[in-house]
C-alpha cells in the first residue's frame, strides 16, 4: 500500500477516529485505525466494538492495499508534521511516514487489516432521509438531561419514537425531562422506540455540518447514520425507558414570560455563590419580579431581582440551577415562559412562541 495525501485532509478524520477509540490505551487491534487505499480514495475506519466510524477522502494512491496502525501515535505523528504532502508507505510490516519536502522519517508497526473487527452494516433500504439540522436540533434540546446513573441504564440514552410522520426525542435523569418533536416530509421506515447512546449523538453533533440530508436506519440492536462522506453507528441501550407522558403535567396554572437572555445572565451571577454539590437556586415569583437567591456556606450568599410579565401570588421555588440554565442555552427565542402550579410540581419551560419542544424540571425541597 502506498498513497499521498496533504496533512489536514487526514489530520481531521484520524483525530475523529481516536475520539471513536480514546478509552483504550493497549497495543490491541481496537486501538488502531483502519486505513485502506484503492481507487483514488482511503477509507478510513475505527471501532470500540459499540460505536463505529468510517469515512473515506480523496489522496493518490501508488500501490492499493490496506493496514491498521495505533491510532493514537499514528494521530501524533500527523500533527507533529509541517504543512504539506505527505506519502504514506506500508513495507515490510510498518508503515513509513514521510512529508514529501522535508528530511522527516517516521515508521510505525502494523497489524494486519484482517484482523481488525467487522463494522455492523445495515441495507440501505432501510435508511429515510432528514435534515441535518432537524436532527442537530433534537439531540441539542435532549442530551443534556441525560442521567450519568450506571445503575440505571436504561436512562443512559436518548429515547428516540416515530409516529405518523413525526419523530421524537426524549431524555430523563428522573428530576428533569426535555422532549422534541419534529414533522418531517419524508417517509420514515417503520422501528420500534429505541434508547441512542449518548457517545454516538455527540458524535453526528460534532460531525454533522449542518446542512443537506443525513440518513438514519434502526435495527433491532444498532442505529446507522449516514451523512457528508462519513457513517457511523452504535449499539442501542437495552431496556425499558420510563413512561415519560406521566411526568407531562396537563394543565399548570401560572404562567410568566421572561427575556431569556436575562435570566441567563442572571443565573450565571448568582450560581457563582452557590453550593456546588446540591446547586440549590432559590427562585421567587412575584409581580413583574423574579428574584434569584443562593447561598454558599461560610462564603457568602447573592441576590438580583429581574423583571418579567407575572401577575399573581408570591412562590419560591428551588431548583438545580444547571436543569435551568442548560435548557436556557439551546433555545433560540429571546422570549419563554415558564409554567407552575404550586412549589413543589412540575415547573415547565417553553419558548415564546411556542416551538416543538419543552423542558420540565422538577423543585427540590425548600429547607
């Protein structure tokens, strides 16, 4: 094997496949990266047995073939280079590294590419087509209400639905939930409901360039996504996701309209003197006024009045501050309302106007 290309043009995709296989540091096949050249074109392929890259770029090869080599080390070496071509030559074992102006030599040992794990493949008849950005969107108003409790895994993922034409997307911690929904035009190939691991949908966000189609399959076990010159796919989570519709309040009666950005800027005062284990935010709702307290013991408390459209009785309320302030975040519009019905239910947070999302953070104890 034998190929040229220019250092950046492989220098993104190899550093793609490292973040595919980071947590695995031994000289094992799993850490290396598959490369293979023929007919103008390298693929490039990486594992860690439950999520799976590949993508391929254009370089000139001399001599087709293919091989695998530690990515991590064969990554270094890319970024250690000066601009420019360089030729990639697989002898005797190793491949041979060399910038094409320049006295720069490096080798590197190889594992033989039939060795390396097959990657799951899926017909592809079974993918439908969306917008990328329809999907960015999802996973940007769900992932981060994700729960980090191993013990529970079956909340470890996004959950994701079809119906009629709509595709939704829910995660739960069990004190926080967000949910999105979008219509699409496109037909969508009949799943059953599936909880997406959160590795993979960090991934397609950080890939994902936003623009044209992407296209999505679902099996029994794995997701395959495909978009620009990349594809990836993951096993799914196993297990029962929680009756989220439950936790849905059907009717909240108070309702006040707020600047986001205010509130934003509001939260990241007052969170600077905050108890950084429980994160417990004071909030009280009273007549065009919401007042933000918290407190850090033995250092010091803060207090800033906003402004916003309320009319009704005075409540306080406790939340985590990040299951506000990241919501917060990911919405566009200047304007949200967020809905109550008394301190210690559901508080609900949606745009002005209303979009096809919404997030719910349930109060902690007042003490």
């Amino acid at each position: 094997m034998k190929f040229t290309c220019h250092k950046n043009v492989i220098l993104k995709e190899i550093a793609i496949a490292q973040d595919i296989i980071s947590s695995r540091n031994s000289l094992s096949i799993l850490s290396n990266v598959l490369l293979e050249a023929d007919n103008g074109t390298l693929k490039i392929k990486a594992t860690d047995l439950k999520v799976s890259f590949e993508t391929q770029i254009p370089v000139e090869v001399s001599q087709a073939g293919s091989t695998t080599v530690f990515c991590d080390k064969f990554l270094g070496i890319i970024r250690s280079l000066p601009d420019g071509d360089v030729e990639f030559n697989l002898t005797d074992g190793r491949l041979l590294i060399n910038p094409v102006f320049g006295k720069i030599n490096f080798q590197l040992k190889s594992i033989s590419s039939d060795k390396f794990p097959e990657i799951k493949e899926i017909e592809d008849d079974k993918y439908f087509e969306l917008p990328q950005n329809n999907l960015i969107d999802m996973i940007s108003h769900t992932v981060f209400s994700v729960s980090d409790d191993e013990t529970r895994y079956f909340m470890n993922g996004v959950y994701l639905e079809h119906q009629e034409g709509t595709l939704s997307m829910v995660a739960t911690d069990g004190r926080r939930l967000s949910f999105i929904k979008k219509d699409l035009s496109t037909e969508i190939k009949d799943f059953d409901p599936v909880i997406i691991p959160t590795k993979i949908l960090h991934l397609i966000k950080k890939l994902s360039s936003r623009e044209g189609n992407l296209y999505l399959a679902v099996s029994d076990k794995s997701i395959f996504v495909k978009f620009d010159n990349q594809k990836i796919s993951s096993n799914l989570i196993e297990g029962q996701f929680p009756n989220y519709k439950r936790v849905i309040p059907e009717h909240q009666e108070f309702n006040i309209n707020v600047n986001k950005n205010d509130l934003i800027e509001a939260l990241r005062r007052v969170s600077l003197l905050i108890e950084q284990k429980s994160r417990r935010l004071y909030m009280t709702f009273s007549t065009g006024t919401i007042t933000l307290n918290s407190e850090e013991s033995e250092i010091g408390i803060a207090k800033e009045e906003i402004n916003c459209d309320y009319e009704g009785d005075g409540l306080t309320v406790a939340l985590n501050y990040l299951y506000l302030l990241e919501p917060l975040k990911v919405i566009e519009e200047e304007e949200i309302t967020i809905k109550f019905t008394e301190a210690n239910k559901a508080i609900s947070i949606i745009s002005v106007p209303e979009k096809d999302y919404f997030h719910i953070v349930m109060p902690m104890q007042l003490d």
